[in-house]
C-alpha cells in the first residue's frame, strides 16, 4: 500500500490560479475524491501528480518526494489517463491500457 502527500500544491497558468495552496495526504486503504465546477482545479492537480504541470509545494509518495524518484518508478506508481485520451494511431487499445 501506499500514501500520497501533498503539500501547499499550487498550479498556476500564467496569471491564473488553477489550484492555490492544496494540502492533504491519503493513507493506504483510503480514497480522495476531487469534486467541483469545470475549472475548480481538479485536472491540474491529477495532471500535477503525474508529473505533466508545473507546480509549487511537494507531492510525497511513501514519504518520498516525488521529484526524486527516477521517472520509471514514478510511472510504476502513478499513471494518469485522461478523460478523453488521444490514441496514438500505432497503438492498441491494449497497449495503451497497459501503460497504466
């Protein structure tokens, strides 16, 4: 089992805030779920944990931060596929379910 930490998380876009300061941790055996308006920040801070957005603050995985586990052992934790995935052409639907 794992936790996942996060720490005064804030994602921003240019002069927008998409997320501001989020702190909480999940213990193993528990679930967090993200409920808000299109544009509360939920996105981004799913995209943040998967490492594909730029943020402020610390994500820890066991009490490790993110940052310093190579790239493979982060995917081997976390996978993100998003709510409308774009298949590459040379890909199976198989295939791509495997990457999580």
């Amino acid at each position: 089992m794992t936790s996942l930490t996060f720490e005064n998380i804030s994602v921003r876009y240019g002069e927008s805030t998409a997320v501001s300061a989020f702190s909480d941790t999940v213990r193993p055996g528990e679930w967090l779920c993200l409920i808000g308006p299109n544009g509360a920040g939920k996105s981004s801070l799913l995209r943040t944990v998967a490492g594909l957005v730029k943020h402020e603050g610390r994500i820890l995985v066991d009490g490790t931060p993110l940052e310093l586990r190579s790239a493979r052992r982060r995917a081997a934790l976390i996978a993100h596929v998003p709510q409308s995935p774009s298949l590459p052409d040379d890909m199976t639907t198989f295939d791509y379910v495997l990457l999580g």
